[in-house]
C-alpha cells in the first residue's frame, strides 16, 4: 500500500465511530474524518427536541456529557483523528486509491489517498415534485442549522400554524414539537394512513385518534401539490388535491434517500433499495472500501429480505463493526428487525419485525391480535394504558411482529419482543419468561404475557374475537344479533355503544342469567378492554350458548374508530 491511511467519508454517527473504534484498535494509523457539513458528531435524533425546547441550548447536540464540544479540536486532541469539516468528498479514484476533495470555503480541490475507505455518507431529505419547495420558510429537520432556523422563527412569535407533509416519524414527532410552542399544525400524508412504514393501518387510526383529541388535524390520502408565497417571498399556503391551506410555515417530512452518488460514480454496488450494497463485514463491492449508515441497506433479521431502515442505532452499530474490521477483524452485521420507537403528544410509539400488511404481502399465515394493557397495578396511582397489537405465525407460534401504542412505558416492552424475536421466540416464550414484577413496575401477569396468552387462545380457538370494523359494520346492517356489554351498570351509564342492540348485563350477573336472556341469536361481547368480555364469551360458550364473540380491544378500540 502506499499509505495505510483511513478516510472516513461523514462525520455525524457511523463515520465517527468507525473512526473513534479503528483508533482505539489501530494507535499507528492515520485516520481522516471529512465531512461538507459544518457539524460532526451531533446527535441528529435530538433535533426535535431542540426545536421543542426540551433541548435548551443547540450546542448541547455535539457536546459530550461532560459539555466538551466535539468538534476538530476534540477529535484531534482526544483521538488523534483529523476532522476536516467543510470539506466535500467529490469523486473516489478507486485505481489510485485516493479520494478527491473541495474545500467549500475557498474551493480548492485537492487528493487525499486512503489505504482503507469509509462510506458514512448518511441520507438527504426526499423532495417530492411539489411546486415551491424553494420558498422563504419551507424547511427539512435534518440539521442544526436547520433546527436553529424553525425555532428562531417560532420564538419570534412568527408562527402561528405550520403545515408538516409526512407522516413518518420525523412528522409526528415535529407535531409535539411545535404544540410545546402552540404552533397550530395540519399533518398531510399522501398514504391512507399516518406512519404507512411502521403502524398497521388499526393502529394508525388509535394514533390518528390521540392527535386529533389534541386538535391535530390529520389529512390522509391527500396530495400537496403547490406551495405559494405571499410578495415577500414567505410560503404562505399550501395547495393539495382537496383544499388550500393558509399557513406560515411547512416542514417537509417526507422521508430521507441514502447518498449514493459518490458510490455510484466510484461504480461500487448499488442494492435493489438504492442504497448502498454490503456484505456481512460491512465492506462494499470493493473489499477495501467499507459502508454503513443511512447510505447503506440491511438484512432483514426475519425474512432475510434486504431492506432500508436508516436509523441512527443501526448507524452506530454499523460504525463500530466497520472499526473493528478497519483493525484487521472481521465482524458481522447480522441485520435488523427494523425496531424503533418515538413519541408525539405524550403518546410513545414503538414497532418491531413485520407489520400485518408485510405479512400479508408475503403471504405467511399469520394471527394478529389487540391487547390493551397498563404498566403497573391497576391500584397502584400514576399507572399508564398502552395498546399492544402482536403479530405471530399461525403454524409455529413465532413470533413476527409487534406494534405498541400509549401513554404507557411502550419501551421496555418492544425491546422485550425485539430481544426475544432475535432469538427466534414463540408466544409460549413470552408467556413464560421471567420478567420483573412489582405494582410499580408491571402487572403480575406482565402486559406482553397477557398479550402473548390471548393470542395462544385465539390461535386455540378458545378466544373468538371481531374486530371493531367488523363490529361497525355489522351494526350499520338490519341484522338481528345481540351486543351483550358486560361492564359494570355505573361504567354503562357513563359511556356506551349507542345502538337498540346493546343489552347490559354485568360479568358478576351473567352466570345466573345465562339460562332465561338468551337464544339462539349472536351475541358479540363487549368491555372496555377486551377482558371481562373474553371470560363472559367462556361463560356462554359452557352453558351451550356457541354462536358468541367478543370485540378483540373492548370499547377501546370502539372509541379510535371514531378518529
Ligand atoms: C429529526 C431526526 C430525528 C431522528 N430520530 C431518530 C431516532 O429517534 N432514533 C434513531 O435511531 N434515528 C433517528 N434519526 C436518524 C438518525 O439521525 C440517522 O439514522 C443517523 O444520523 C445516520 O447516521 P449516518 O452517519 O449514517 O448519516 P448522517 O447522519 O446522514 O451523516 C452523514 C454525513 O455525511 C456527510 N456527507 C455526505 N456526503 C458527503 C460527501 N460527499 N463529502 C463529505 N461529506 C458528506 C453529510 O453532510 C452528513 O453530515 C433521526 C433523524 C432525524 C433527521
């Protein structure tokens, strides 16, 4: 080799640590950082919180715990590892092995070669071909500049409404960004639901409905077409296939590209995703160039699908794999389940493995099923409701997939799922585990059990459940059956299906009324979460009574139907 130089291409998450980890393995090495960005090693995720207010001060993003700024000087002083910001990687040479690059601050080209090359290259905000996406106060959250600019507008008093299109995770978690400041805000997604890559559609309308409780409005199937300006320049409304819309700003959330084109040009492999192809060690179509990151495709852990699922906890992980390989080892990214979480409007949202649709898609025979739950004792105060919707293979009981939605402590849970989906677990295996318990803290029967045990019975047969479309639609029909509401007559008078079918009679009372209330008509049995209305379903069922179901998710999820 004529140097044994690392080049790091990108100086936010993955470029960093590969860096930072081949440093620690390599003392000798020569190790260089580029980036084109003024910022390296920020933390990306905490711009929403930055722009929120949680977040007081921007440089708190670079900054380590011990409020030293990451910066060149860091990194050099620290590290040893040269970190020229500012500075773009334009073209690789991958014969002569250098990489050749543009000062941005005075425009000078100048080659700098590499022994072993990092593509950290990250992923740039999707435009969409909207008219005026050039306009004066039309912004991505992608950067600190960029975070800085919204919340200097919003803490002039400039903003009244904004206008967020997308509604991927970067969308919502902005709408609680700007409800901190009372900024109205119109959410537009082109899709038929909010979140289309991480919720099944059931769970996107339990979150459509918490936005809406919290004057949100959500517009789905909707197009924007057009943004227009008032003289000055300033995007002053919004026009989509249905409606205009007068605003003072629009954050584009449309979901991010990986950056390729360096790759592309360099002629390394691009994957059927568009981002960048890898092998297990993290290396390219070029064994001395590695990458990782956003500009990369995974493995999925399930399917062995290839899949893009940019995420700064994969980037990290990607980093550290490349550093250790940079060292001369030879680690393996195994893949991903694509788990990630967020929350908006004080509801946490989380997802691992397959969605319902994606099962659906690859036609696996799969039961999915809805569990409300809380995460502590019911009589311990300050407990938290959440929704959990669980996924699994009919014939094996593995588990594929959960969707987790709430005010509730969410997290725990889906990294319970994720750490035993990685494994390859069954719903027996979550029954079973030994998970902490104290009222604080959890149920006796923790939430994932329950939900795990309820799906066993469904998949049994023991547990016959509609769902609340089924149940809305049965209702909108001249059909003669029975809504049987099991709760308790005080619960009844307070809040109740409005429909001539509903019948009360409270699970304490069933047994000794079975035998004079019913015949042969169907019954579906309701409660607010699912429970009593399951054990009613199994008293009628004793006593002869088959034709009886129970609405999967009780008047919970009756009530998000109306989002
Ligand atoms: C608002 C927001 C919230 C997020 N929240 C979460 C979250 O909660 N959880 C989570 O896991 N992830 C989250 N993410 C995603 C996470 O930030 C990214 O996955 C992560 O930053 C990816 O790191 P990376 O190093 O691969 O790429 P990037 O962070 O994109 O960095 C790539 C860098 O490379 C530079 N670069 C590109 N091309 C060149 C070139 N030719 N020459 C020089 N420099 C170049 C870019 O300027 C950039 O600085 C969030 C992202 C955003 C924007």
């Amino acid at each position: 080799l004529a140097t044994d130089r690392i080049v790091v291409i990108g100086g936010v998450a993955c470029g960093p640590k590969a860096a930072a980890r081949a440093r620690r393995l390599s003392p000798e090495t020569e190790i260089s950082i580029v980036d084109r960005g003024p910022y390296i090693s920020f933390a990306g995720c905490g711009l929403p919180y930055y722009v929120g207010g949680t977040v007081k001060q921007l440089e708190e993003l670079w900054t380590t715990k011990f409020a030293i700024p990451r910066d060149s000087k860091y990194f050099k002083d620290v590290k040893n590892i040269d970190v020229r910001t500012l500075t773009e990687a334009i073209s690789i040479n991958r014969d002569e092995k250098t990489v050749k690059l543009r000062n941005l601050a005075n425009g000078e080209e100048s080659d700098l070669e590499y022994g072993q090359l990092v593509l950290a290259t990250g992923a740039s905000p999707a435009s969409p071909p909207i008219v005026g996406l050039g306009l004066e106060r039309v912004f991505h959250l992608h950067s600190p500049s960029e975070a800085a600019a919204i919340r200097e507008l919003i803490e002039a008093d400039e903003i009244d409404h904004a206008v967020v299109i997308g509604a991927g995770s970067i969308g919502i978690e902005s709408v609680e960004s700007f409800f901190a400041h009372a900024v109205d805000v119109t959410v537009i997604e082109r899709m038929e639901q909010i979140m289309p890559g991480l919720l099944d559609p059931d769970m996107a309308t339990c979150l459509t409905w918490e936005m809406r409780k919290n004057d949100i409005e959500i517009l789905t199937s909707e197009k924007v077409i057009r943004l227009e300006s008032t003289e000055d320049g300033k995007v002053s409304k919004v026009i989509t296939d249905k409606r205009e819309i007068e605003t003072d700003m629009v954050l584009l959330a449309a979901g991010v590209r990986p950056n390729v084109a360096l790759a592309k040009d360099a002629g390394l492999e691009i994957g059927e995703t568009g981002a960048i192809a890898v092998n297990e060690c993290m290396q390219t179509s070029d064994k001395s160039i590695f990458a990782g990151g956003d500009c990369v495709e995974c493995n999925h852990r399930l399917t062995g699908n290839k899949i893009y699922a940019p995420l700064g906890s994969t980037a990290n992980k990607h980093g550290r794999i490349i550093g250790s390989n940079l060292a001369g080892e030879s680690e393996q990214f195994p893949g991903v389940l694509g788990t990630s979480i967020l929350k908006s409007l004080g509801i946490n949202i989380a997802k691992t493995g397959l969605t319902a649709a994606e099962c659906a898609r690859d036609n696996i025979d799969y039961i999915e099923t809805l569990t409300p739950s809380e995460d502590c004792a019911h009589y311990y105060p300050g407990g938290k409701r959440f929704l959990i919707k669980l996924i699994a293979d009919r014939s094996s009981q593995k588990l594929l997939g959960a969707q987790l939605l709430g005010p509730g402590d969410v997290s725990k849970r889906i990294d319970v799922i994720a750490s035993m989906m990685t494994f390859g677990a069954t719903l027996k295996d979550i029954s079973d585990l030994d998970l902490s318990y104290s009222p604080p803290f959890s149920t006796a029967v923790d939430a994932l059990a329950q939900a795990a045990n309820h799906t066993r019975n469904r998949i049994k047969g023991t547990a016959q459940a509609v769902t609340g479309e089924y149940l809305k639609e049965k209702t909108e029909t001249s059909e003669d059956f029975v809504i049987l509401d099991v709760r308790q007559p005080e619960e009844f008078k307070k809040s109740r299906i409005e429909n001539d079918r509903v019948l009360n009679i409270a699970l304490t009372e069933l047994r000794a009324a079975v035998k004079d209330t019913f015949q042969d008509k169907e019954i579906i049995i309701i409660c607010k979460t699912g429970l009593r209305s399951y054990e009613a379903c199994r008293t009628l069922r004793e006593s002869g009574l088959l034709n009886v179901k129970y609405l999967e998710g009780g008047l919970i999820m009756w009530e998000y139907l109306k989002a």
